[in-house]
C-alpha cells in the first residue's frame, strides 16, 4: 500500500453536506408523465390507463387513454 501524508496548511474539501448544490449538478431529466405513459401504452389493460387519468386527468396523453379504454372495453 502506498503511503499517506498530512500536507502542512492545505485543507481537505470533501462532498458538500449543501443539498442543493447536488441537484444543481445533476439535473433530472426524467418526465415522470412521459414515462408512465411509455410503460402503459401498449397495454391491453383498461386499468392501466384509468391509472394514468387518476394520476394526470389533464395529462398530455389523457385523451388517447380515453380513447384507449374505450376500444379496450368494447372488445
């Protein structure tokens, strides 16, 4: 192993206890809408997407899951 060494007058800065300095670095990018939509837009499942207009009634995709359901439904 090497060998370690305190260095006379310089300081240690470790990770910033500052929350928001972390999400400043590292920006979500992730809609979270967009997603739930891209995991239910293939489904056969009613529910999937009476879940998705519980969860966003105005959403950005809530008219074709009403369309969705009601093809689903008249199956």
């Amino acid at each position: 192993m090497g060998n370690f060494y305190f260095l006379e007058g310089q300081s240690f800065q470790g990770a910033s206890s500052n929350p928001q300095s972390i999400s400043q670095k590292a920006p979500i990018s992730i809609n979270a809408e967009e997603e739930f939509w891209k995991e239910i837009m293939e489904s056969n499942s009613p529910q999937d997407f009476q879940d998705y207009l519980s969860t966003y009634p105005n959403g950005r995709f809530a008219d074709l899951a009403k369309l969705k359901i009601r093809k689903l439904e008249s199956k």
